[in-house]
C-alpha cells in the first residue's frame, strides 16, 4: 500500500480544554435610536452555548428625553404586546415590565406622568422601578395603605387599586381600568364616586363607567357590608393613604422582582425565578446619567438564556449601580426605532416565537420637535459577491439624530468602483468598495466588501500533482452486489495516496472522518471536523478554536473542510450559519479557495458566496445502474501548486466507457 498521509497533524485538543465557558466568537453592533438613545446587539459563541442580549443606553440626563409607563390604551384590565404598546405610546424604544396574574393585570405599582395606575403589590419580595419628578432613580420595596372614610368618620381599608381580586377585601377602580367596572353581580357592591361625592350605589347591575375626576370602589357583601351601611347618594367620600418608604413626586414608575443589583453589586434576592430563561431588566449607573433597558434571548437549544445570578452580574459590568429583575420568559421584548426607517420593530428573539401580550412596558419618548435635516447615512448589506448588485437607502436625519423622510431624487449616489441604477450599486471588482451620497453640503459613505466566485477547477488533470480521495461509507446490507460495492471501495481506497472516507474501512479507520485533524498537500490544507452529534461545539467544542486559528493564520490557497455531519442537519442552526460566515470572511475574502465536503443523499456540488459545498453519497447501498452513476460515488482532488482539479469518480465505469 502506498503511503496514506502525506503530512497530517493531529490538534491535541487537551491543551485547550476550558475550566469555564470559553469565548469562540463574539461580535457588538451599535445603532442609533435618537440622541441620547443608543441600541447594542451583543451576542457570543461560547463554548456551552450562544448568547444574545440586547441593551437600550439611554442618556437619561437629555431633556429632550424621558420615560413612560405604558400599558393598553383601553385600560390596564387588557394586555397587548410590548410593539403595539410603543405605538400608541409614541416612543423610540420600550422593553416589557411587570409581571402580571392570569388575567393580564399587572401584579405591581404602576404610574404614568404622575398618576397612579395600579397600586403596589402586598407580596413583600416584589420591587419597584420609580422616577421622581426631580430625576432621581429609586429601586426599592414599596407598600402603600389606602383607606376609605365614610361621614360618620368610620374607615376600611382598600386593598387594590385597578387589579382583579376575589372582592374578599376592597378594590377601587379608575377610569385607567377600563370603559366600565367588572360589575356588582354575585353580591358585590359599588360605590360611584364623583367630585368626592357618591353618585350610585349599585347592586347586583352590569360594570359601572367609571367618572373621568371620580372612581368606583368594590367590594363582596358577602364579606363587608361597609359600603351599602354607611354611604348614600350625596355623601361625602374621604380617601387618605401612606406609602412606604415615603416617596413623594413620583412621575413613573413600573413593577417588577427582585432588585438584581444594589451600591453596584449582587443584590440578596427576595424573589427567585430560578434556572435558565430570557431576561428582562432595567438599571441606572451611579451617577443616574445612564439608563439600561436589557433582553436576554434564550428558550433555544443552544441558546438557554441567563440565569437571575447571571443578569445581576450582567447588569453590572454594563456599569449598573442599581437594577431590577422585569418579567422574563416569553414576555421578554424589546423594540426600538429602526435606525435605517425610523419604524418600530422588534430587536430582539421573543421565545414564544410571537409576541405576547403583556400588563405594562416601560418606554424612552423623544419630546424635542424634529429639525431640519443635518446628516445623512447609506444602508445595505455589507457583503456582496461579485456579479450581483446591492440595493441601497439613504436617510435623512436632523441635529438629535432623529430620521427623517428622504425627498424624491434629494440625494446622489456616486461610486468610482462600480455603477449604480435605480438605488442598486453594482460592483466592477472584487474587494474592498466604496459607495458616495451627497445631499447639499451633506455627505456620506458606506464600504462594501466585494467577493469573488469560486476559482475555475484546472482544465487538465496535472499528471505529477498530489491526489486525494474521498468516498462515501461502505454498503451495510448484506447483499451479493453490496458485497462487490464494498470491494470495490477498498480498492480504490488502497489505491490512492491519499484517501478520506465518510465511515471506517476495515484495518484503516484512521482515514475515518470522525476526528478532528488537518493535512498540508501541495499548497492546500485538508481539515476534517467531527460534528457525529449534529454539532462542532456539542460534539467537542475545542475545535471551533482551531477553526478560528485556520481563518486567522492559514498560509495555503486552497483549504478544504470535511464534515463528518453537513451543516444541513446541524441541530443549531446558528451554528451552521457561524461556520459559513467564518469560512467567508476569513478566509474566502482574503483570497483563499475555500471548500466543504460533507455526506448527502446523492455526490453533488455547488458554489455558495464563492465557497464550493460538495456532497458525497453517504452510503454506497446501491442498484445495479447505480453503481455505475458518477452520483453515487466518490470525488478526487488533484493538486499542482495553487491548482485544484475536481472530478466525480464513479464505483464502476461502463464498458468503452
């Protein structure tokens, strides 16, 4: 037998074992929202897994900004999801907020421009997010008493204000509840009041409207009977309340858990929603110059989300002083003003697949007026292969950052490195190219990175140059013809240099691609990576390290990567598209001719963002016309300096053939 490897390097991927989850590639991209306001993606690869979390940096000092609680416009009885919320709310960006019970009411302290929407929740272990009319930050337990005096001077204490409760204790309702109260049927009294004054008292009659300078007061007759004994129509309504700790001027405010993050550290938690999940939270720095609107994405296979620990810890290393854990899980949304459209869009991953509606939200609101037009920007993809256009936008924007409608033929599009028509720049070389927008004095650019197609396979097959040969597994049933099939792949197996094999051969499993190595032949590199669990990472994680090496420093032109999986039946599907992007950026870009070989149903090939994908059939269980089908064999690469040769190699060939 001829010699089979003609230098191979086994990666001792011991060495590189992590004590904790290791970075393999991370990447940050900013946007912005208006001024004062700006979005942050940040997602990693790690070696456990993905994370993706988004961040909202608010210059919260900006007196062109401030923040809203938002909640149903039909009243905080309904939900609605967190986009639709920012729409009616005319805000730039919003994440959701409180949690909320099974009807959609929110479990916590709700205000809104200074005005009580839902009161604060009695369970001790739920906090508050509250801004002052003076801009101060406060993330604290609050409780509020609220009592009701009738004019014999008697009192009763209201336990809710706007959220559903079994009428065992009283409930007032505002206008903010809704268009009319749940009702007094099944025993329960209402108590309208008007101006302080009792306007009706009902008994078993359909939702009262509640009086927009008034409210209604509920209760079970069942329980109390303080309503219908001591108020009649005229009488005069006493409220009184003491909040704790005493807080005065609050402008907004939103419930939510624990507080995560307390004097810039891990705070104690008074309530845990343990494991791993999406996140939401909300924080301020030290200084309360900087505000933090976060989602972590997770609910994915590979993507699990964060635990509470996990986002305190998170929270501070954004700089946070103070921060509190909202509503996760599938309510966990953000949305934001779309830097290149100025429309509201959802940033982040929502792990329901859909939006969910949810209690309340808590929104950034830009209040300055919109200026005159003052700088303007190029949107469109950032790669581009060589032969296709790229479509193009310009927007507008003025002093604050704030979008603004393009007018009609107001800007000109110029590039010395291609042509554009109709909005679409066609490049006229491969590489690094840029595209120019003038609008008056204003001026833009925008760099484009330009690929090339797939390099031409040498025309002749160099006689002299190294060969490689890879081939589908052998044939598992136990059949006459399988029996040949299998022969015949032996031979050609043992009749080649160089051979990889999608299964192991009998006496050589070392020619398996089942294990991570790398061959120097010629000026090519042969990569085989182990991905048996459907996944790199799952399957040893270490080797994504020395794939990130091969983009980084590989000297040879050509470099092939064989699959022991193809990146079609990858179970992470982010996973499969991180490689191609790899393979792309770091070494197509540079030049290199880059090549994957996995197994498929059929020996195919084609060319994708200018790297050539190859398909071996994955078992040689054959009919006898197929073996003779150059789709059902193998491929062998001939190699002469920088030169490929590629050719389909079929088990047999016909007579004359």
């Amino acid at each position: 037998m001829k010699t089979k490897i003609l230098c191979i390097f086994l990666i001792i991927l011991q060495l590189f074992l992590p004590v904790s989850a290791a970075e393999i590639w991370s990447e940050t991209t900013e946007s912005i929202i208006t001024e004062g306001v700006r979005l942050r993606h940040e997602e990693r690869f790690l070696t456990d897994g993905w994370e993706s979390v988004h961040v909202l940096e608010i210059d919260i000092k900006n007196e062109n900004l401030s923040l809203s609680a938002l909640y149903d416009s039909r009243g905080i009885s309904h939900s609605k999801n967190v986009l639709k919320m920012a729409e009616e709310g005319d805000v730039v960006a919003a994440v959701n907020a409180d949690f909320f019970n099974w009807t959609g009411t929110p479990l916590g302290f709700t205000v809104t421009d200074g005005k009580v929407i839902s009161s604060p929740s009695h369970d001790p272990g739920l906090a508050v997010f509250m801004e002052t009319e003076e801009g101060d930050f406060l993330f604290d337990y609050v409780d509020m008493s609220l009592f009701v005096t009738c004019p014999e001077g008697y009192k009763a204490e209201i336990i809710h204000i706007n959220k559903v409760h079994s009428m065992e204790s009283m409930v007032l309702y505002t206008s903010d509840w809704d268009e009319k109260t749940p009702g007094s049927h099944d025993g329960v009294s209402e108590l309208v009041v008007e101006d302080g004054i009792v306007k009706e008292i009902r008994l078993e009659m359909d939702g009262a409207e509640v009086p927009e300078n008034g409210y209604v007061i509920a209760t079970s007759t069942k329980t109390s009977t303080y309503l219908v004994d001591n108020f009649k129509v005229g009488d005069a309504v006493e409220l009184s309340y003491s909040i704790t700790p005493e807080i005065e001027n609050i402008r907004t405010a939103v419930g939510g858990g624990t507080v995560l993050v307390k004097d810039g550290k891990v705070a104690t938690f008074t309530n845990v929603i343990s494991g791993t999940h999406p996140r939401t939270a909300i924080g301020v720095d030290a200084a309360g110059e900087k505000l933090y609107l976060v989602t972590v994405d997770g609910r994915k296979t590979a993507m699990p989300g964060f635990t509470q620990t996990k986002l305190a810890e998170y929270m501070i290393s954004l700089g946070a002083d103070k921060a509190l854990n909202l509503d996760g899980g599938g309510s966990s949304t953000m949305v934001a003003r779309e830097e290149k459209n100025g429309i509201l869009s959802v940033v982040n991953n929502v792990s329901d697949g859909a939006l969910r509606p949810v209690a309340t939200a808590i929104g950034v609101q830009f209040t300055g007026e919109k200026g005159a037009a003052a700088s303007i920007r190029i949107f469109g993809d950032s790669f581009s292969m060589l032969g296709e256009g790229v479509p193009l936008s310009v927007m507008f924007y003025d002093a604050a950052e704030n979008p603004l409608s393009a007018e009609e033929n107001s800007v000109r599009l110029t590039s010395a490195d291609g042509k554009i028509q109709n909005g679409v720049f066609y490049p006229s070389h491969s590489g690094t190219c840029t595209v120019k927008a003038a609008s008056g004095k204003m001026k833009a650019e925008k760099t484009i990175t330009v690929l090339e197609p797939a390099a031409d396979y040498a025309a002749e097959k160099p006689k002299g140059g190294a060969s490689v040969l890879l081939l589908p597994g052998l044939a598992t049933e136990k059949t006459v013809l399988n029996g040949f099939v299998n022969k015949k792949l032996s031979a050609l197996a043992k009749g080649e240099e160089t051979v990889y094999t999608f299964g192991k051969y009998e006496n050589e499993p070392e020619l398996a691609v089942t294990r991570f190595s790398s061959l120097k032949a010629e000026n090519s590199l042969f990569v085989t990576i182990n991905a048996g669990l459907g996944s790199i990472r799952e399957t040893d994680a270490d080797q994504w390290k020395y794939i990130m090496e091969i983009g980084d420093s590989a000297e040879e032109k050509n470099i092939f990567f064989l699959l022991s999986t193809p990146l079609s039946a990858f179970s992470d599907p982010k996973e499969a598209a991180l490689f191609e992007r790899v393979i792309t950026e770091k070494l197509h870009a540079k030049g290199k001719n880059v090549f994957v070989i996995s197994t498929g149903a059929e020996t195919t090939e084609m060319e994708k963002n200018g790297v050539r994908f190859i398909t071996v059939s994955k078992k040689a269980g054959l009919s006898a016309t197929d073996i003779f089908s150059d789709k059902n064999g193998g491929v062998r690469f001939t190699l002469e300096g920088d030169n490929v040769h590629f050719e389909k190699v079929p088990l047999y060939m016909r007579e004359g053939k």
